[in-house]
C-alpha cells in the first residue's frame, strides 16, 4: 500500500469538471485508491463521481491519497500530478 499526503493546487478546487476528471485519472489505474481528507473524517473511493463531488476539496487544503495494488505507485504518482495542477501521463 502506497500513501502520500497531497495538496490541492487546482485553481478552483475539486468542483464538478476537475473532479470527474480526477475519476477519469484514476480509473487508468488497476489499484484501489482513495482520497481521504486529512483529518480522517471523510475517506472516499477516487473511481467514484458521487464520492469525489461530495469530497468538496478546495485549493490549499490537504488531501491523503492511497493506493493499493499493482501499480499503486504510479497510481499515487497520477493522482499527485493531477492535484497540482499537472496533466499525469500513464
């Protein structure tokens, strides 16, 4: 299992467009991965729309992203660059 904490550095935060994106980004992956806020009180599955919309993240705030399975790193490795504003390349 890979875990890392990540910040939000999209401009609007995770509204409507960049969270459906962020489903898109993980779902080219194999692994399990989800996004929990950093406090732990909400832990969402990345693969999921509803999930993500509901998440609410805005700019700044920090997010911990895991993942597990067989390309758990590159996983994380995605997720981070879509995060911070960077288009991922699998």
């Amino acid at each position: 299992m890979k875990k890392e904490i990540i910040k939000v550095e999209l401009k609007n935060g995770l509204e409507a467009t960049p969270a459906a994106m962020l489903v898109q980004v993980a779902s080219t992956y194999d692994s399990k991965i989800y996004l929990q806020s950093e406090d732990g009180t909400v832990k969402v599955n990345a693969k999921s729309i509803m999930g993500m919309m509901s998440m609410g993240l805005l700019a700044g705030e920090n997010v911990v992203v895991t993942a597990e399975g067989n390309d758990e790193d590159a996983a994380v490795e995605g997720i981070a660059q879509y995060l911070s504003g960077k288009n991922p390349v699998k």
